[in-house]
C-alpha cells in the first residue's frame, strides 16, 4: 500500500485572501465554508486541493516547493503570464528565451514563488503541411 497526496499545503498571513487568487489563477473553487479571515481556506482544482493555513510568521526566503503552471488549451504562456499578473501576481524573473522555450517565475500575493510554462502545444512542433 502506498500514499497519495491529500493537498498540497502553503502557509500564509491571509489564507482567504491568497486562496482567492489561487481559485483565479486555477479555475478552482473555494470551499463553502471558507470566508474572510479564517484561519485557513481551501481551493479546489482540477486534479489538486490546495490547502491555505495562517502562520504567525511571514515568508522570508525562497520555497522549497513551488507550483508549474501552464495555459489552458487555446491560450499561451505569455497570455497566462499576463493574466495571472492582472490578478496579483508580480514577476520576479523572466527566463522566456528568443527561441520559445523558457519560462517565468512570478509571485503570489504573498511572494510565494510559481513558474508559469509552456503548455502542451506550445512544446510541441509543428511540421508544415
């Protein structure tokens, strides 16, 4: 018998406010009973939970741990990267390459760090016809 991963967690001054964004980002859903200044929120999304718990102390190096975003089918990279960055986020480091390969590190609201990456087609090559 082996485990599986219930949620992923991530500490926070705000868990409501910081799951909000993550719902966004994500498509997700909040919990029905997860509201403004709850001690801890959850998002549903497809095929994760994140869990958000308060912690008394604040965020003060880099994650260990950090999430890889891509875009929905139909969208790009650089369009998730400008969406996300309307909802909160802030760029931290841009390695896109003149080639199309590379990614972007952002922070969350709360300067926990995600990459935002090529989806599918975006990695695969075309041929032309």
């Amino acid at each position: 018998m082996t485990s599986r991963v219930h949620s992923v967690t991530v500490d926070s001054r705000d868990p409501y406010r910081l799951a909000v964004f993550w719902a966004e980002v994500l498509g997700g859903t909040l919990a029905d009973d997860d509201h403004p200044g709850d001690p801890e929120a959850t998002v549903r999304c497809d095929g994760a939970t994140l869990l958000f718990l308060t912690v008394p102390e604040g965020k003060t190096v880099k994650n260990r741990l950090h999430l890889d975003i891509e875009a929905a089918a139909g969208s790009t990279r650089d369009a998730e990267i400008t969406r996300v960055l309307t909802l909160g986020a802030t760029l931290a480091d841009d390695r896109r390459r003149t080639d199309g390969s590379g990614w972007a590190v952002l922070h969350d609201p709360e300067g926990n760090e995600f990459c935002v990456v090529r989806n599918t087609a975006e990695r695969t090559p075309t041929h032309p016809a």
